[in-house]
C-alpha cells in the first residue's frame, strides 16, 4: 500500500502566496518521480511541475518564475512554492507518486495520486 498526503491549499486573493506539500508513504522500496499537476474550471488536467530524485525539475511555462519544485528524498516529500498567485491558478492540485516496488522476480514500478487540494485565487 502506497498513501499520498497533500497539504496546503487555500482560498486566497490575487498576489498572494501558498506552499503545497506531498508526502508518499507506505510499502515501496522508493520514490522516483513526483509532481503537481492542476485541472482548473472546465480545463484538462495539466502538469504544474515535477521534480526526480536527482532534483532535476520539469516546470510548465505558466508557472516559471513564479512556482519553485523541492523535494527531500530522505522525507520522501516534495513542496511547491506558489507566489504572485492570479485567478489562472485556480484549480484541483494533485499530487502525482511514481514509486518503485520490489518483488522476488525484480523491480515493478506504479503511479499514485493523492486526493488533491483545493486552490482558489480571487481579484
């Protein structure tokens, strides 16, 4: 079993800050990739950024600037820093967990999701 915790969220005015935080936990041998991604009033879901284990970090061209990936592998934890927020932000924040699992016969990978957290951005 695998369990994605996400936190930060919020409703907020234009110009303001949120810090977005995931956490994988549960029974894997480790985590590889891991990143945000976003679906806002009748868009398709997008990635906003991701980050490997070598911290190495995709960011999409609307958030460059603005959004910062990190991630602690120890903790296996990653936090997306959100400033200068605008109503285009508004959305579902997902968090996205590949993770690495040993069997007897070799490695097997999978994707988790967390639940997601609500971002609002008013003015």
């Amino acid at each position: 079993q695998v369990q994605v915790a996400e936190s930060g969220g919020g409703s907020v005015q234009s110009g303001s800050s949120l810090e977005l935080t995931c956490t994988a936990s549960g029974k894997f041998f480790r985590v590889d990739d891991m990143g945000w991604y976003r679906q806002g009033p009748g868009q398709k879901r997008e990635l906003v950024a991701e980050i490997m284990r070598d911290n190495s970090a995709n960011i999409a061209a609307s958030v460059v600037g603005r959004f910062t990936i990190s991630r602690d592998n120890a903790k296996n934890t990653i936090r997306l820093q959100m400033n200068n927020l605008g109503p285009a932000d508004t959305g579902l924040y997902s968090c996205k967990v590949d993770v690495e699992i040993e069997y007897a016969f070799g490695p097997h990978y999978a994707t988790y999701w967390g639940q997601g957290t609500q971002v609002a951005v008013s003015g």
